[in-house]
C-alpha cells in the first residue's frame, strides 16, 4: 500500500467517524475525550512514517 492510499483512507474514516458522531449528537457530550483520538492519531502516523518510509 502506498502511502498517499493509506494518507486518503485515513482521512476518509476519520470525516466518517466525524460525520457519524454529529448526526447522533455525540460530539459535545465526548469533547472532553477528544484528546484520545489525537493521540491514537499521533501512533498511527509514526507507524506510517515508519512503515512508508524508503
């Protein structure tokens, strides 16, 4: 897998994830868990560099 694929997938689950979270209205009552996803963010983006670079 390329890493622009993985870059567009990425961003892809994440806008869905987002998405899905609005229309239940969850977004406001878990704001204050919104650091955790960045981090997990932080993780999957050292595993890419990681993994994608030559």
């Amino acid at each position: 897998m390329k890493r622009r694929t993985f870059d567009v997938i990425v961003i892809l689950l994440i806008a869905i994830v987002l998405t899905i979270l609005n229309q239940l209205d969850l977004l406001e009552k878990l704001a204050g868990f919104l650091f955790i996803p960045l981090l997990i963010m932080y993780f999957i983006g050292q595993y890419a560099a990681q993994k994608f670079s030559k």
